[in-house]
C-alpha cells in the first residue's frame, strides 16, 4: 500500500504540469486577451482624441491602433506575449518553482498576495461548511435508512428534496430580498462590517457569524441533500445483504450489526468523495460569493476570468488542481482505513 500511495503522490507533478499548460496555451490564443483589450482602449482614445481636434479644426492624429510599434512591443512584453507560448510557459513555471505567481495585471500586485487575503475566507466558508454537512448528513442518513418510510423519513426526504431542487445562487437571491432589504435581520452581503477593527473579540465573532449565516445556507443545500441520500441508500444496501442476515443469525443483536458492519461499509462512498469536497476550501461558489459580495478566491477566478487576468487564473488553476490531487490521494487513504478488505497495489 505505500508503494501505491507513493506512486500516486509522484503523478500529481505531472499532471499539474499537463493541467497547468494546457490552460497556459488556451489563454495565448482565446480572443479578448489582455493585448487585445490595450489595443481596443488605446483605439478608443485615439478616436476621442481626433474628434476633439477635429471640433477645434486640428487635424485627426491616431490613426489605426492609436499605438506605435515601440508601444506594441513594450505592451507584449508586460503582458508576456512576446514570446512563443512554449517559451512563456516555462518561464511562469520558472517563477512558479521559486514561488512566485506572477503580478496580477489588474490589480498591479503580486497574484500570490492576492491568493493570500482572500484564503481565510475561502478557508472559513469551506471547512464550516464540510464540517456541518458531515457532522450532520451522516447521522440524519443513517436515521432515514433505519427508519425508512416513517414519518420522519418522509419529511426530512421533503426537507431535503426541496433544498437539493433549488440553486444555492437563486436560494441566496431569495433571501437576501427577505432576510436581509426587507426584515434587516441579517447584514445585505460581505464578510465582516466596515468597522469591525473597532469592535470587541466577542463582538466580532458575532459580526462574522451574522454575515455568515445566509452564505452558508446557500452552501449547504446542495452538498446537505447529496450526502445525506447516499448515505441513507448504501445503509439501506447494506443493511439487506446477506452478510447482515448471517451475523443476525449467530447471535449479534440488529443494532450491533448496523452500527459494527452495515454502517462501517456504507462510510465507503463518503469517503470516496470526501477529495472532491476538499477543492471547495480553495474554490467555494463564485456565484454565492458574487451574490452575497464575499471577497473569496471563487469571486476572485470569475473576475480574473472577465478581466482576462491570467496570472491570476493561472494561479488559482494550479493551486485548484493541486489541491484536488491531493484530495483524491486523501480520499483512497479513507478507503483503505474505512474498508480493512481494500489494499491497494
């Protein structure tokens, strides 16, 4: 088994370099890039510009991009387009090696410090949100399986449908238009108030929780309403197999079964995608954050996305993929803890 781990730990390089370039080379080539966008800016200037000559009698000068060719070349080389896109990119993974992310062309500072202040949040929103899913989901699955088609079944599968049918975003509209502009119980968005330097330690972990609250509803109703069903189905599986009959019929009482055999086993697909939940430590819902104005990493991406901000795109795909690699490691680690048959070879 350590073999195992071993090799799969030595392919995360490689595939991050895979992951890594192949976003590099599609933002070399998508139109609108950065290049693209001084161009068009530098031309709109210069039709300004001419207008404003031409309405004083001058003479229109500007013509074409507005840019000489010293100006086109100096802008490649801040945007780093003036080399082949093979080139570029080992030069980024030059910089990569010895930390450094790049400056991010929108807001003039380094993509790492930008990563770096939006992490605690993103880090607060991720873990509370695995940590209650887990806490809760699993012992509420296992309830609905062992009480299936009661009436505690039946209106926590109505609780729960109707979290999973409706979109965190629109969920998170929703209440800000209720909870928030129309009865003021909760702040309209963002992660803590304007003067929370000021307040008490107290007094600020009651201006976070009060922000928090809503986003975290959005967060938790789609992953709530998955985790709870599976769990609640492979219990069920489980608890109808044969190997439950046998250890019933030599003398172990039906709880001691569920909760020694049954419920161990059902813990297997928990485990299995506990490595995907962990990419929503780093990445969250660029939606909800949009909506509830929480300056994470996921509203950071969406807008290094519109902004063609690609060193901050290429930052963020690198510490997403690695995460999600090591995640999966993690997740086969759980397997093999959870389920002692499973060796991995």
């Amino acid at each position: 088994m350590r073999d195992y781990f071993l090799r799969r730990l030595l392919l995360i390089p490689p595939t991050v370099l895979g992951v890594t370039l192949i976003v590099f080379v599609i933002t070399r080539f998508v139109p609108g890039g950065p290049l693209e966008r001084a161009i068009m800016e530098a031309q709109m200037a210069s039709v300004g510009q001419g207008a404003q000559m031409s309405g004083s009698g001058g003479s229109s000068v500007g013509e074409g991009s507005g840019l000489s060719d010293a100006q086109m070349q100096e802008l490649k080389e801040y945007y780093g387009f003036d080399k082949p896109a093979i080139v570029a990119y080992f030069n980024w993974l030059g910089k990569l090696l010895q930390g450094d992310l790049g400056t991010s062309t929108r807001y003039q500072d380094s993509v790492w410090g930008q990563i770096k202040s939006r992490f605690p949040i993103s880090l607060f929103y991720g873990v509370t949100t695995m940590f209650i899913t887990y806490i809760v989901c699993i012992p509420l699955g296992m309830v609905k399986a062992i009480k299936h088609n009661t009436s505690i079944d039946t209106y926590s599968s109505i609780l729960v449908f109707f979290g999973y049918s409706i979109p965190g975003y629109a969920l998170g509209s929703l209440l800000l238009l209720f909870f928030s502009a129309r009865l003021g119980w909760f702040p309209m968005g963002g992660f803590k108030s304007i003067y929370f330097q000021d307040l008490t330690f107290f007094e600020k972990v009651g201006d976070i929780a009060s922000h928090s609250v809503l986003p975290l509803i959005c967060y938790l109703v789609g992953s709530f309403a998955v985790t709870t069903l599976l769990m609640k189905n492979h219990l069920m599986d489980n608890m109808a197999a044969d190997y439950m009959r046998m250890a019933i019929s030599k003398g172990l009482s039906y709880k001691e079964s569920v909760f020694k055999h049954a419920l161990r086993n059902s813990m297997i697909p928990i485990a299995t995608t506990f490595g995907q939940n962990i990419t929503l430590i780093l990445t969250g819902s660029f939606l909800i954050e949009t909506i509830f104005d929480i300056d994470g990493l996921g509203l950071l991406g969406i807008n290094a996305v519109f902004d063609r901000d690609y060193p901050v795109v290429m930052g963020i795909v690198f510490l997403s993929s690695l995460l999600l690699l090591l995640g999966n490691v993690i997740s086969d680690a759980l397997v093999a803890i959870v389920d002692p048959r499973i060796r991995f070879k």
